[in-house]
C-alpha cells in the first residue's frame, strides 16, 4: 500500500477498446490496487470521483505498433470495484457503500446507452471474472427492460405520431418515385432540352402542364355530370352525317355534349333510393373546377417563382453544378451523349447571357432602338384594332349571314376568319425582330407574347360580348347550346390550322430553306407564337366548360396529338436558337398570362352568365328559373327549415354571400403578397451582397498573396546566398524534408510582412 499522495500505475495493452468509451484528456492516467471484496459480492468497476463522469473511466493510447493502452487511473482513496453487499451480510448502509452504489448505478446507466455490441466489447474489457462480468450483464439487461417499459408506456403516443410520420414519409417517396416513374413524354423533354434548349422546352413543358389540366377537369365533370345524365338519357333519334365532326351541330344536339341535353329534374331511379339534384350538380362542378384552377394557377406561379427568381443559381449561373457534377450513375451510350447534350447546351446558355449583359450601346444606337420599338408597338396596336373591328362586324351580322344561308357548312364562316387571324397576325408580329433586334432574345419573346395575348383576348372578348348579348338575348333556341356550338368550332378550326401549318407550312418553309433559297436555311421555333395558341385554345376550353361539358375531352385529344406533331416537326423542320438563353423563368411567365388576363377573363364572363342572364325556357338544367344562381338561392331556402344544415346556411350568408367576407379576404391575400413580395426582394440583395463578399474575399487573397511574392523576391535578391545554400540543403535533402524546411522560411515572410505592414 502507498501513501495517500501516491498511487499505483497498472498499464495494460489490449488490442482493441469498445467505441462507446470516450478517453479521459488527463495527463495522468493511472489505476488503483484492487481491494479483497466478500465472495457473496458482486464486483462492478467504477470510479470514486463524483466530479469525473462515467465516460473519463478510460483513456486510450497509440504506441508505436499501432496498439491502443488502456489505463485505469484513481486515487488511492478511490475504490477500483464497486461491492453491492446482500443484505444478509450487512443491515444498514455505510457512507462508502452508499457513495458505491451510486457510482454502480452511473456505470449501469452508461452502459445501457450504448448499442449491443460496443456493450459486449466494454463488460468483455472489464478486468474481472467471467461469473463478474456475466452478472453484470444481466444486471443491465435487466435495467433497460425496466427501462424500456417505461418508456413504452409513457412515449406511447408519440411513438405512434413517429410511426405516422415515417409512414407518411414513405408513403410520399413512394408515390413520387411512381409519379415520376409514369410521367408523360420524359424521355422525349430530355432529348428536346439537349438539343434545342431550355427555351424551346419551355413550351413543352407548358403543353403536358396544361394536358394535366384537363384531365382533371374531364375526370370531375364526366364523374358528377355526365355519368348521372347517362343513366337517364333517352334514345336520340337524330341521323348521323359526319358533317357533325366539324359543325358541332346535328347529331351531337341531343348528345351528353351540350348543355341543352341535361335534365332539371331530380335523378332518382328507387322509390327509397338517395336523390340527385342535377342542377346542384351541375353548378357546384363547374364551380369546383374553376376554384382548383384558382389555386393551382396561384400555387404553381408561386413554386416557379420562387424555383427561378429567387434561387442562388440566378447570380452564380450555375457552372458549378455544370462543370463539377456528373452523374457516375449514366452509364448507357446514348445516355452519356444525351447527358453531354444537356451540359453543353447549359454552358452556352450561360456564357451568352453573360456576353449580352456586357454589351453597351451608344446613345445613336439607343435612340434608333428605342424608335424602332415604338414604330413597331404603333404598327401591332394598330393591326390588332383593325382585326378585332372586323370580328365585331362579322360577328353582329352573323346571326343574319346564318339565316340567310341554309347550307351547314356556313356556320364555320366565323371560326375561318378568326383562326385566319390568329395564324397570320403572329406571323406578322413576328418579322419586326428584323427591325426591333433585341440583344436577349428573352426581351424578344415577352414582347411578341404581349403583343399576341392582347389581339387573341381582344378577339374572345369581342365574341364573350357577341354571345351574352346578341345570342343570349336574340335567340328563341336554346342558346346554351349554341354558344357551346360556337365555341366548338372555333377550337376544332384552331386545332385544324394549327395542324395543318406544323404538318405543310413548317415542311415547305424548310424545303424553301434547304432547296430554294439557301441563305435563309432552316428557321428558329417561334416559343410566343405557339405558346399564345395554346393560351388562346385553354381560354375556350374554361369558357366553354360551361355549355358544353365534354371540352376538356375535346382539347385533352387535340393537346395529346399537338405534342407528337410539334415533335416530329421540330425535329425535321427547325434548327437550334441561334442565340442560346436559359428560358427557366418562362414558364412563370406562361401561367401569369394564363392566370391575367386569360383565366380572369373566364371568371368575369361565366359571373355575368350566371347571375345575369336568364336560361332557356326548353332546355337545360336550369329551365323554369329567373336566373342561373337561384338554384342556389332555392337550396339554401330548403337547407334553412333544416335544423341540422343550419351551419351550412350560416357559411353561405356570412362567407359565400358576404361581401365583406371576400374584401377582407382580398385585403388579406393583397397583404401576404406584397410581404412575399418584400421578403423576396431582400433575399435577392442578400443573395448580391453575399456574392460580392465572395468576390472581394478572392481579391483580398490575390493581394495579399502579391504582396508575400514581392516580400520573397526582395529577400532573395538581398540575400541571394542565403537561398542558394537552402537549395542546395533542399536538393540533398529531398522531397521529404521540403515541408519541414519550409515552414520556418514562410514564418520569416509573415515576421518581415508584419514588421512592415503592421496594420494589415
């Protein structure tokens, strides 16, 4: 025994030391002799110290062979092994065994936190007897049983909220992976983007966004108003030509197809069976179609507006993510190439973006663009009038034209004229780029899509205020029906020329490129020109839903046939954007015209229809009413003698009805978007002042890396022995002791640096 200033040092070697113990920082690491315990105690290890935790009981130490040493270090004072008395030998408690059972329990506790095999690997390194070392395990297994158990009862709901969002979690992974597994055409965006670019896929894009669109809304109406209408139809007695494919008239009359087919009455095929009000049915579908276009618009300009506004990859072009990152996964042939496609379209999207930001023009070339730009914004204003005045005075003598003739082929007079605009006038607007010659091209397509979004809504507005006002009000029919007629044909006549220019105008411009006058060569795809068809074609479709339910059928087709037709031709017919630019904020773009003027337009058109004009008196579901909106009015009545659809009167009158509601509401979103807005914008200067600092950083480095060059070359030419003895030492020496030696000579740079830049 030693004295109480003095211990004993035991240094054993082991080969390995289980994870779960953390070595102890301590200079000295030493351990105690082992004290005689009684043969009915149980030996556990632990330390004495109350101030050293659980996790300092060990501390590791590499010799030169790689070995660890594993050190046991107490005060004499300190026990070695922790003695748990039975109670037959002792009666009470002693302050030593006290204070031992206490440091057992931490050790216990320690233990059981580990994972199962750094616990085995700690009890096996125990420098105790197997009989030792086997009651504590089982006294530790038995602590997190009981521990276990606790936790079980006491976590158990939120146990079951982790198991809900771990299912939820997969059940979401799951879901997108077969989403993106069964996504249309993806392949074929892949091969467009790598060849034409961003840009040109854009429209793509849009395209399958907009085919996505009218699903939903055929799966709503064809589920709660077609279906029901067809377990009531009667037989139509009508013969069938074929002229009906492209009059809309005829047949298809008194088909599911228009709105003068439904009935007003309850569908109800049992006695004791649940009705169906097809007048509810009718309004409230139509209705929740538009209200999911609401928020889907909004929500989808919102995720592209933050995804490519807002993003970092703005300001630093993402030539990191080019030129760094390649998927070692893409390892078929044509995969790579496609892979090398898409990258090398990227950086040359990037690198013109960058060359056109740079381009400064003198005040004569500003002044003759500026001019060219404001000839060219007279001539298109001036075009556009001139077309819509001449659908107006079609539109007002149509009526008689149609009287006048008896032949069916004179109702597709309207649709030609106006399809004929809508394939000329862009053409048209087209051409002033030979005058206007935008340094972005991006600048280009924003001004031919503005200048096209303000003649094709010019031309629905004109024919809206045609139909609710000379058709609606003029017409003894049923003018539901022939609204949905007319709109009909005019999507079918803008399918067919659309058609018919990808199919032969593409293909002779390309022949007239490639055979005939050389110089012109093959053109470029026109993103505006055929972005605003799409946009025009979806504006009918909404307005349209209305009287003539199965639309989104119809433009579901015509979108699925447009896309493997834009497809080939572009392959065949069209050549890469001569001026590479990134299109990322186009689709943003595409909605926002979709969402304004195009969709608030269908809003403000079908309010007028419904709670202005009066239905037909023959046909459709609402026959027999003031107005289309008193269906509602009628139901609410009903639901108020009801005492347990009272709630559902009080959301009516104090929310749908209320106009206080939807101006709060309105204050509410205006608020919301103009703090979005903001937050916005100082994400964009932070993101800018966070550029420059890197920016200036660099330049703070290359300085500073100057100056040390300068500092060297000074002392080598004050000193040049100095250095021709250092490399002659460096030659002898080798490349081993280069790092070695140069470590003091770049010490003496940052003295003499300091010395005379005390400042810096």
């Amino acid at each position: 025994m030693l004295s109480g200033g003095q211990v004993n040092e035991i240094i054993v070697e082991v080969e390995h030391v289980p994870s779960g113990i953390q070595s102890h920082p301590s200079s000295s690491q030493i351990v105690p002799e082992k004290t005689p315990v009684n043969s009915n105690s149980i030996l556990v290890s632990s330390i004495s110290d109350s101030d050293v935790t659980d996790s300092q009981i060990f501390s590791n130490r590499n010799d030169k062979k790689g070995k660890q040493l594993l050190q046991f270090a107490t005060p004499l004072k300190e026990s070695f092994a922790l003695t748990l008395h039975n109670s037959e030998n002792t009666g009470l408690d002693t302050p030593h065994t006290s204070h031992e059972n206490i440091q057992g329990q931490k050790l216990i506790e320690s233990l059981i936190t580990m994972t199962s095999r750094d616990r085995i690997k700690a009890i096996r390194n125990q420098p105790r007897t197997m009989e030792e070392k086997r009651n504590l395990r089982k006294m530790v297994d038995k602590e997190k049983s009981k521990k276990s158990r606790r936790i079980l009862e006491l976590n158990c709901c939120a146990q079951c909220l982790n198991s809900i969002s771990l299912a939820y979690r997969r059940f979401k992974n799951n879901l997108s992976e077969l989403l993106n597994s069964i996504s249309l055409w993806q392949k074929t965006l892949k091969v467009i983007g790598g060849k034409f670019g961003t840009s040109v896929l854009s429209y793509f894009n849009f395209l399958r966004w907009l085919l996505k669109f009218n699903i939903f809304s055929f799966i709503v109406t064809f589920s709660f108003i077609i279906i029901p209408q067809l377990t009531v139809m009667e037989k139509n007695h009508l013969q069938f030509t074929g002229l009906e494919f492209l009059t809309g008239a005829g047949y298809f009359t008194n088909t599911v197809m228009y709105y003068g087919f439904y009935t007003n009455s309850t569908i109800q095929h049992d006695n004791s069976g649940a009705s169906y009000n097809m007048q509810l049915a009718y309004i409230f579908t139509i209705g929740g179609c538009l209200v999911v276009c609401f928020f889907s618009l909004l929500f989808s300009m919102a995720r592209y507006f933050r995804n490519n506004f807002i993003n970092p990859h703005i300001y630093s072009r993402g030539i990191a993510k080019l030129i760094f990152c390649w998927d070692f996964t893409v390892t078929h042939e044509s995969a790579v190439k496609l892979k090398q496609k898409n990258l090398s379209t990227e950086i040359r999207e990037n690198l013109s973006e960058i060359l056109q930001e740079n381009v400064k023009l003198t005040f004569n070339q500003q002044f003759i663009r500026f001019s060219a730009h404001v000839a060219a914004w007279v001539v298109s204003s001036g075009v556009a009038i001139t077309c819509c005045a001449a659908v107006y005075y079609l539109a007002e003598n149509n009526l008689q034209f149609l009287a006048n003739h008896s032949n069916p082929g004179a109702v597709l007079l309207l649709p030609f004229v106006v399809s004929c605009i809508n394939l000329v006038v862009p053409r048209f607007y087209s051409m002033f780029r030979l005058v206007e010659r935008y340094e972005m091209p991006r600048h280009e397509v924003y001004t031919l899509l503005i200048r096209n979004i303000f003649l094709k809504i010019s031309i629905i507005g004109i024919l809206c205020y045609y139909w609710l006002n000379t058709v609606a009000l003029n017409s003894e029919e049923c003018w539901e029906t022939l609204i949905g007629q007319e709109i009909y044909r005019l999507l079918l006549m803008d399918f067919v020329f659309s058609l018919a220019d990808s199919l032969l105008g593409e293909f002779l411009r390309r022949i007239i490129g490639m055979r005939l006058i050389t110089s012109l060569g093959l053109q470029e795809f026109d993103i505006a020109r055929n972005v605003l068809e799409l946009i025009y074609a979806q504006t009918l479709v909404w307005i349209g839903t209305f009287f003539c339910p199965l639309l989104p059928f119809i433009q579901m087709i015509t979108l699925f046939i447009m896309f493997y037709v834009k497809n080939i031709s572009l392959m065949m017919n069209f050549q890469p954007p001569s001026k590479a630019w990134r299109a990322s904020q186009m689709m943003t773009f595409f909605i926002f015209l979709l969402f304004f003027p195009s969709f608030t337009g269908v809003l403000c058109t079908l309010a007028i229809t419904i709670w202005r004009l009066k239905p037909s008196a023959d046909c459709g579901p609402f026959r027999g009413l003031s107005f289309f909106i008193e269906s509602i009015y009628r139901w609410i009545n009903t639901l108020n003698q009801t005492p347990s659809y009272l709630w559902v009167v009080w959301i009516y009158k104090n929310l749908i009805g209320s106009v206080h509601f939807f101006f709060i509401l309105t204050l509410i979103v205006l608020i919301i978007t103009y703090l979005y807005w903001q937050i916005t914008e100082g994400r964009k200067i932070m993101i800018r002042l966070l550029h420059e600092q890197i920016i200036n950083e660099g330049k703070d480095k290359m300085f500073l890396i100057d100056k040390l060059i300068k500092l060297q070359g000074m002392e080598k030419r004050a000193n040049p022995t100095l250095f021709t003895l250092e490399r002659r030492d460096l030659e002898q020496w080798g490349p081993q002791r280069v790092r070695q030696h140069d470590a003091p000579r770049d010490l003496r740079f940052r003295q003499s640096f300091q010395e005379d830049n005390p400042k810096a």
